[in-house]
C-alpha cells in the first residue's frame, strides 16, 4: 500500500470511527426534551470527517474497494449527521431525527468489509470491554471461516419478510453455538437493526439473525404472517450452521419486543428465552399463553425509565404478570433511558443467555 494512501486512512478513520460512536452515543440517549444537551454532549466529530473527506478523491485504481467502503461509510456518517444538525437548527421534527439514525447502520454496514484489513475498523466491531482479550484477538486475527460473516436473503432497502445473518467468522461446527433472532421496531427492517447487535455477537461469538416484517410492522392485530416466518427462517438457519437447541433467544426493540410476547408465549415457540426491551404487553397475552410454556421460561425484560411511548408502569406491570403466571423474569429498569435501544444491555442478555465461545 502507497504511503500516500496509508497517510489517507490514518486522517480519515479517527474522525469516521468517532463520528459513528457519537451516532450511537445519539441513538442511545435520544430524548426529545434531551436533544440539545444530547447533540453538545456527542460533539462535532463530523466536522472533522467533512475536513478530510476529500483526501478521498483521487486513489490509485488498485485500492478502488478500500475507496469505496472508506467513502460510503463517511458519506452515510455525514448524511446521519447533517439530519441530526437540521433539527438541532430548529429545521424537522422528532421523527426527522430516526430518519437520520438509520443512516448511522448504513456506514457500519459498508465500513465492515474493512474489518480484516485495518486494525482500528477491527477493533471498532469488538466489544470495548474485551478489546485486550487476546484469545478474542487471536479467533478474529485467523482467516475467516468458510460460511462465516454477513448475509442478506430477500433483505434489500425496502422489502418486508427477508432476514440478515450475521455468522462470527471464528464458527466452527464442531459445537453448538447461542442464536439471537433480533426484530426490529416498527417501521425499520432487519438488515438496520443488526447492527444493534453485531458487535456483540462477533465479540461473544452467537449467531445473529435480524429478520424484517412482512408488514410496515410486526403482525400486533390480524393474521400473523410473521411467526410461521420466523420459523421458517429459523429452520433455514438452523439447516446450515450448529444452533445450540438450549440457548435460542428471541428479543427486539420496541414493537419488535412486544412481538417477542405473540410469538415466544405460542406453546409451539422453539425459542427458549425471550428478552423483550421498551415494549408494550396486555395482561390478556399472560392470560392467553400456554400456561406449561410460560412454566419456568426465562425472560429478561429491559425497559427505560424514560420511556415516552410505551410508560414503564406497563413493564412494571409485565414483569409481575408474568412472575405470577410462572416465568423466570429478569427485570432491568434503566433510569436514563428513553424509547431508544440500549445496547449496553446485550452483554448482560447473552450472559443471561449462557452464550460465548
């Protein structure tokens, strides 16, 4: 590699690689009375990018793909941003800020086909808590297994019903590996939300499966057209790669986490734990559940305290409907925490879970 290009990337990945935190630092403390205090907590890293974004322009031929990632990854980064900055100026409204956000899995998306060539992209996608685990380093420094990393089936921008995978690059099917099928809020899709937990699964190794509705949302009222296709997925998945049959977990976010009830309370569920966060329950779904799948079932439910949509009187509620009907709950109230994802608490959930290498 030209010392003129190594000199590109040392300028333009510390601010790219900041700026994204701060987008995660954004998403996870969303707030709408907040977002002043938010938005100058998180800083400007995006100026710096901007400033450097040209150093970009004009590569040799030979490094076009490195170009490439390097570029959509700054320019979604920056689009994220200029959204956040438009309502900082008094210019949108609260739901101009999530649109802005699903920019921010975009550039992880495109910034990760450079996870094995540069150490710093490396080191982003690991857990900060085991950044110094060398048998960690080690697993992800080897060449990436056959089958292993990221796939999309019928999951481009805009379709309903497909799924992301997201299989660590150290598998090996020589044992069985902890499931995580994560479903979206409402109105997102699977190949976005994944990012909400890669870099936990790569870092403790799970199998994660982000599938998309096929609604504008989880199927709440009507016909459910999602639960036959999560097991449909799941079953596909399972086909492929060594799922461990005592550690499949279903959680989700928001409308996605009460879709975790409608489908993981089914008798018939394959999952055996549900972690449900900032979601909404009827005390009839506890009434209505298979009283022997409910017996001893593990879940861990997260909600904020915060929380403008969904109030957490109602998780309060849940939790103790469903202690009293015979589940095994975990309840974790986050005092800082809005209708927003906490990914803090996937470390926690995959412990709970039993998952790990």
């Amino acid at each position: 590699m030209s010392e003129a290009v190594v000199d590109d990337i040392v300028a333009v990945l510390p601010p790219l690689l900041q700026s994204l935190e701060a987008l995660g630092f954004v998403a996870r403390y969303l707030n709408p009375p907040d977002f002043d205090r938010v938005m100058q907590a998180a800083g400007q890293p995006d100026e710096a990018l901007r400033a450097v974004r040209p150093r970009l322009a004009q590569w040799p031929e030979k490094f076009a793909d490195i170009k490439m990632a390097l570029e959509a990854a700054s320019d979604a980064a920056l689009t994220a941003f200029a959204g956040l900055r438009l309502v900082q100026n008094g210019n949108g409204d609260f739901v101009s800020l999530f649109r802005a956000l699903r920019y921010a899995p975009r550039a992880q998306e495109a910034l990760y086909a450079l996870a094995p060539r540069l150490p710093p992209v490396n080191e982003f996608f690991v857990d900060p808590a085991l950044r110094t685990d060398a048998d960690l380093a080690a697993r992800l420094a080897a060449p990436a297994a056959e089958n292993t990393g990221i796939f999309h089936e019928r999951n481009e921008p805009g379709s309903r019903g497909g799924f992301s995978l997201y299989v660590p690059e150290y598998y090996t099917r020589e044992r069985a590996w902890p499931l995580v099928m994560a479903l979206h809020g409402g109105s997102g899709n699977g190949r976005g939300f994944l990012w909400s937990w890669l870099r936990d699964a790569r870092s403790r190794g799970a199998i994660l499966v982000a599938p998309t509705a096929t609604g504008s949302t989880w199927a709440l009222m009507g016909d459910d057209t999602d639960t036959p296709n999560l097991i449909q997925i799941l079953e596909s998945v399972r086909a492929r790669w060594n799922v461990d049959l005592e550690r499949m977990l279903l959680t989700g976010m928001s409308d996605g986490g009460t879709f975790c009830y409608v489908a993981g309370l089914d008798g018939a569920s394959p999952f055996t734990h549900l972690a449900p966060v900032a979601a909404t329950f009827h005390p009839l779904m506890a009434e209505m559940a298979d009283a022997e799948r409910l017996r001893g079932l593990p879940v861990h439910i997260v909600h904020g305290r915060l929380d403008w949509m969904f109030p957490v009187q109602v998780a309060r509620q849940t939790a103790q409907a469903l202690t009293a009907a015979g589940a095994n709950v975990t309840y974790r109230e986050l005092d800082d925490l809005s209708h927003t994802y906490p990914r803090e608490m996937n470390a926690e959930i995959l412990t709970w879970l039993g998952g790990g290498p």
